[in-house]
C-alpha cells in the first residue's frame, strides 16, 4: 500500500512538475522573436514586427475555443479596433500546439478568423517558440509593446474577465492611452485568467 501510495505522488509531483507556468517576460524587456516569421489566416507570412505601426504593437495569445476567449471576444475586438486608431498595431496568436490537430488546426483559425470578422492578423505560433519566449500561459492574455518594442503592460484587457458587467478598470485601453501619448503606464500588470496555453512537451 505503501508503494502503491508513494506511486501515485510520485505522479502527482510530476505532472505539477509538466505544468508549470513559465515565468512572464519582465516589464521593460525587449520584444523577443520579433522578426520570427509566422503563418497568418490569411495565408501570409508575418512577424510581430511587421504587425508593429507608429505607436508599438499588441501581441495577444489567444485560441479558438476556451471558454473564456469566446466570453471576451467583443472585448477582445473592441480593444484590437482602439489599438489600430491609436496607431498600435495587433497580432493574435494562437501558441496551443497540443491542439493543432484538433480544434487548433490552421484549418480551423482561418473558420474561427472568418466568424468573428478579424481584420488582423491571427497567426500559428508553431511549437509555441514566441509563448515560450514571452513567458505566456494563459488565453487570452496580452502583451503591450511600444515603438522601441520595449514591454510595457501584461496581463489582461480588463479586471473583471470573467464578467464584462463588473469591470471596473480598463487595464489595457488605458495603458494603450498612456503609451501613445509618450507617458509612463502606470499599471504595468495584471492577472490573465482563462485556459492554459496547451504545449507540447
């Protein structure tokens, strides 16, 4: 019984172990794989640098079907349609390897792009290289960049992703205002909830 029970930890420990959430790139990074070029919806090519206009650049991580990228999905496009008039650019990406046969084909995020009228890019982050390298575990979570591609916010879009009639505060759209007027975001963080980025080990 003894064995049998130290078994069953040994297991439990090591599967805790497979899904620890990687550490977050820290504020005032760098845009890492900037110019990693990744398959678009549209058929294109594109990097994150590409995607970047006058003012820096939103990278989103998002997918086709947790629950809570479909319950933020007009909040999700509202703030993608606020970037672009404040002259930052928007790439989604989805970095759930693990599904790409599945709900997370290329076949799908182009049926999925096609439902919720993108106009922007929605590309395949293959084996999850750029979650890896931003640190990102959750969908959907964010990452604002500036024009020098330094990071300046991370976390959510708003404070109450579970509930949009509870939301208090705007994180992102303010810290888009802030950062397209040449001042300093004063909330540089905050938590992203929704479902863990599906790797492959």
């Amino acid at each position: 019984m003894k064995k049998l029970l130290y078994a069953v930890a040994t297991i439990a420990f090591i599967a805790t172990m497979a899904f620890k959430p990687v550490e977050p790139l820290p504020i005032g990074s760098k845009m890492p794989k900037a110019a990693l070029k990744m398959l678009s919806v549209s058929g294109k090519e594109i990097s994150m640098q590409d995607a970047m206009k006058a003012k820096g650049v939103l990278v989103m991580f998002s997918c086709n079907t947790c629950p809570y990228v479909v319950k933020n999905q007009e909040r999700t496009k509202a703030i993608a349609a606020y970037a672009e008039k404040n002259k930052v650019g928007i790439i989604l990406l989805n970095s759930n390897e693990a599904q790409r046969s599945d709900d997370d084909a290329y076949t799908q995020m182009k049926k999925y792009a096609v439902t919720q009228k993108y106009n922007w890019d929605y590309v395949v982050d293959k084996n999850s290289e750029v979650a890896n390298a931003f640190g990102a575990n959750r969908t959907p979570e964010c990452f604002l960049l500036d024009k020098n591609a330094v990071l300046v916010y991370h976390g959510a879009i708003d404070d109450s992703p579970a509930d949009p009639s509870a939301i208090t505060r705007q994180h992102l759209k303010e810290a888009i205002n802030q950062m397209a007027a040449g001042k300093a975001v004063t909330v540089t963080q905050s938590k992203s909830v929704g479902c863990g980025i599906k790797r492959v080990d």
